[in-house]
C-alpha cells in the first residue's frame, strides 16, 4: 500500500465496521484480514464497487491485508472471462490483494474431509429426496419443516454414499448432502441445508476432478477460517445466513474464528443491477455487451469514462449502514463531473458542423495558435491549426440578426463572435444550396485579436468553437444517456425491460476534432468545450479512426 493510499484511507469517515474493527484492536487484535469474495458468474457492478472499496479501504485503514478469492462453487454458470474481468476491476480501481488470488476451489478437498467429518459426528447426513419432495419437507416461513426420512441414516452408510457421489456414480439432482440441524427453526437457512451437490460439470480450475460441489454456505465461511479472515463484512441478504456460519464455524475444526458483519448494499436510481437482469439486457442484444457505457458495471463504467478516483470517491462518501438505501443518479454525477472537471484537458469537437470560410485568410496558408490544456490547472498548451476554412457547429449560426446579444450567443449576419483561443469574426454573408439549406457562412476576421480585445467599438457576442475544415480530423462520437428513464425500473407489475431510455444511445459519424485528438491514449478523458466530457474509446479508438464516448454532460439537465 502506498503512502498516499493509506493516507487516503485514514482520511475516511468512522463507521460501525471500524468502530466494531477498533475495539478488537484494544481487545488485543493484531491484524485486520478483510476479503472480497465475488462469485465468477457476471461481471461486477457499481454495488460491488462500495463493497471493493469498503473491504479494501478497511484493510488499508488499519494496515492489515485483503484477499481477493473467488467464491466458484456453481461451475455452470462460471467462466475464466468473468474471473479476469473482476481482477482487472480491482487492479483498475487502485486496490492491490494480499499474495495469490484465491478461490474456492483450492479448498475443496478440505471442505470434502470437513464434510466427512460432520457425517461422522453425525452432524451431517446424504438425503435422497428429490428436489420436489426436499422443498416439501422444508416446511414455509410461518410452518415448521419435517424430518427426511434419511436423516437417522448410519454414518457409515452417508460416507459411502458420500464417496460414490463424488466418484460421479449417481444422476444430478438424486442425492445431496445435508447438515443436521434443526428442521423446525424459524430461519429456513438453519432447515437441514445442502452441503454438498451433484454437478456433472467441468469447472474452470479443477476441470473434471468432482462431480459433486459444495453449496455456498458451507464453503463461504469455511474459506474465512482457512484464510484468517478476522473481519467477514457482507451486504445485508447474508444476515440470515450469519447464524448458518457460525454454527459452520463451530462445529469444524477450522484454523480460526471469523466473524460476519452486514452492511446495507448500494442501490442506485435509474438503474438495474441484479445479475440476472444486466446478463438478460446483454444476452437479448438491449446493450452492446457487459461493458456497454450504459451498464453499471464497473467495465461499463470505465468504457462511459468514469475515472477509478470518481468512483472511489463515490463510494467513500456513502454510509455505511445497517440498513439498505438508494443513492439518486445525481449524486454519483457529481462526483464525475467534479472529478473531470479537475483533470480532463480541454478540447474542441464540432458535433453537427458548418462550415466557415474566413475570407480575408489567405488560402492554403496554416497558422499555428496556441490555448491551454486547462483553464485552472498548469497542464501545458495544445496547438490549434488556423486556416481559411474552419468547422463551426451549425446550432452556433442563425440568420436572424435581431436576436438578443443577451438570450442568445450566437453568430449572426453583421455581427461579432470571438473563436475560442483565436481571432474576432465578423459574419459577412451565407451560401444555400438550391433546397435553401446554408452550406457555408462567409466571414471575416478582425486582426491582432488573438488573446487581444478588439477594436474599440467591436464586442463580440460570445466565443464559440471551432475546428479547421481542412487540418482537423473527422471522428466518430457515441453519444450516451441514462439506461432507463424512470427511477424504479425494475419495480411494479411491468417488465422492467419496457422502462428502456429509448434515447440512451446515439451515434455521430461526422463530428470534426482537432486533429492532436486522434493521437489520444484510449480512455483518456477531454471536455470538449461547451459540449461535455468525452473519452477514447478503450478498445476502437485509433488514429486512422478516432472514436469518443459521451461521458456525461458539462451539468444536469435530466430531470429538466
């Protein structure tokens, strides 16, 4: 951990978690152990973000350790792509994980002894009920569940069976393994829970050693124990499972004792983030992939250009409660822009162009002016080509002069306009085509206005941006918006798929950049001037075939 890393983390504000963390300490608690157990079967989202940024801002706030294991219990809906994706979402976000990555899978064979030890300590049972008939006995939340009638089977019989499972001699779905606990709890989690499954499938790390796998549950705190996990912090749904843990926890003969704190997970409006419903948004072609700009996934995230720092800065100002909450769209926005705002260079993009002909600039002639990076900041100087036929945007033009200088900053026939980090111009006259669409406005400028006011008498009506039609550089701009246009997409009768933002998504192919763009290092960010924040495509931008996504725009206009 760097210095500037754990600076960063003293300054966070206290919670229930370090509150809880603190006083273990004066107990006599030497090293805090954290983890971030993702399940590799999705990509990650700005939920798992807080929770990336919680348990490894834990550990960076107390000098301790925190493991990345993957918790790949499930192999049919795994896969090697969704495990590389979550650690490069970390890497990204600026965290480092103690040693090795870690995963369930390096534990099983501990988890079977473990498993064979409950059944001997008659703890544990193999149950042949169907999945049907197990569901039955379950009983219902407000009804206690009954007894299966393998639960009294002979230890000696369940390891047998136990073993032959394993050795894949059985159908998927005809045995399982359960522990013996009390099917008449009032927390379902406590009926008698599966252990150990049936899977007669390849997983993506032990190949095709099992054909049984260990349910969650079982493995989730178990893992804890092996790794000397001292501070287990889950999100809320696992606050039922806790009693489940520890009696997992204090019936084995695990190296240690972690503890399970849950904290209330992050929602957002204007957004879905339930795996199932972003993997049917990617598998039903509704985005372009799991790293579409418009999912909340961490990949979508930094695709849209959102900078790892907006993004922690985000989730550390969250509380860090005991109860779910959702954190409206906006407050995460301001945390873009501000970021931005800071750091992006300045440039000019010409999104719907027009051109302009100065016509007292003499043909083929380039001069070369120069403008800051950034207005506030020592970033250095860009150089801006000049010539005689330059790209305004077509919104910046009108033909009626009788506009207000005040209302409306616009170009306008007989009258001034400064180009940004340029000359003065006078707009002289238009040129139509024969449908009476202007093509070209003719102008001309005042000299020796580059960073000089004009002549007494001239006052420019704004500044406006420009590119130079013939030095600058046509590229391809995404434009996105918000996801879906109601707050609560995924409540009520309706399917959720039906709140869509039918304009979240649009493409321009004829905007005109200066021509330094296209030399950009993907998903470096820019403000283009009076237009928003873009970035460089992280996989399509080039130099022969410059690509910008809309990041988000200079200030919230979408309730407006």
């Amino acid at each position: 951990m760097s210095n500037n890393d754990a600076s960063n983390a003293a300054k966070q504000p206290t919670n229930f978690i370090h509150q809880i963390i603190e006083q273990d300490q004066q107990q006599g608690l030497e090293k805090v152990v954290t983890r971030f157990p993702p399940e590799p079967n999705g990509y990650l989202h700005i939920g798992h973000a807080k929770s990336i940024c919680l348990n490894f801002g834990t550990a960076e706030k107390y000098n301790g350790e925190c493991n990345l294991r993957f918790d790949d219990t499930n192999p049919g809906k795994e896969d090697q792509e969704y495990v590389d994706a979550i650690m490069d979402d970390v890497r990204w976000l600026g965290f480092h994980w103690a040693g090795e990555v870690r995963y369930a899978s390096n534990y099983f064979d501990t988890f079977y002894a473990w498993a064979q030890h409950l059944i001997k300590e008659g703890k544990a049972y193999v149950c042949d009920l169907s999945p049907e008939q197990a569901s039955e006995y379950r009983g219902w939340a407000t009804e206690p569940g009954k007894n299966s009638p393998f639960r009294e089977r002979a230890a000696e019989e369940s390891l047998d069976l136990l073993e032959r499972m394993k050795n894949g001699e059985f159908d998927e779905g005809s045995r399982v393994l359960r522990a013996k606990i009390d099917m008449a709890s009032p927390n379902m989690n406590l009926r008698d829970p599966i252990l150990y499954r049936i899977r007669k499938q390849s997983h993506h790390q032990t190949g095709d050693k099992w054909c049984i796998y260990p349910s969650y549950d079982f493995a989730h705190g178990q893992e804890d124990a092996i790794e000397g996990v001292t501070h287990s912090i889950c999100t809320l749904e696992f606050a039922d499972h806790r009693p489940l843990y520890e009696w997992f926890i204090e019936n084995l003969p695990v190296p240690s004792k972690p503890r399970q704190y849950e904290f209330g997970r992050l929602n957002i409006n204007y957004t879905v983030t339930s795996k199932r419903k972003l993997k049917q948004l990617v598998d039903e072609g509704h985005v372009t992939g799991w790293d579409d700009p418009r999912m909340p996934t961490i990949q979508g995230m930094r695709r849209r250009g959102y900078s790892p720092q907006a993004v922690r800065n985000f989730c550390d100002s969250l509380a860090v409660a005991k109860t779910d909450g959702t954190v409206d769209m906006a407050q995460f926005e301001f945390f873009i822009r501000e970021d931005l705002n800071d750091n992006a260079a300045r440039a000019m993009c010409v999104m719907n162009p027009l051109k302009l002909i100065i016509t007292n600039f003499p043909q083929g002639e380039v001069e070369m002016l120069s403008a800051p990076v950034h207005p506030q900041k020592e970033m250095g100087s860009r150089e801006l080509p000049f010539t005689r036929e330059l790209y305004i945007d077509r919104a910046d033009f009108s033909e009626d002069s009788t506009l207000s200088r005040k209302k409306f900053r616009l170009l306008v026939p007989g009258d001034y306009m400064r180009l940004r980090s340029a000359y003065v111009i006078c707009a002289d006259e238009v040129v139509k085509d024969a449908d009476g669409e202007i093509i070209e406005v003719h102008a001309s400028l005042i000299p020796g206005t580059v960073g000089e006011n004009p002549p007494e008498g001239i006052k420019p009506r704004g500044v406006m941006h420009w590119v130079s039609a013939t030095e600058g550089k046509q590229a391809k701009v995404r434009i996105y918006d918000r996801l879906f246009n109601v707050e609560s997409p995924d409540k009520g009768e309706g399917d959720f798929l039906s709140n869509i933002n039918p304009d979240s998504f649009s493409e321009t192919v004829n905007c005109w950049v200066e021509p330094g763009l296209v030399n950009a290092i993907p998903e470096t960010s820019f403000q283009f001037e009076r237009e928003g924040y873009f970035v460089a495509d992280r996989y399509e931008h080039s130099a022969e075939h410059p690509v910008f996504n809309k990041t988000i725009g200079l200030r919230d206009t979408w309730k407006k």
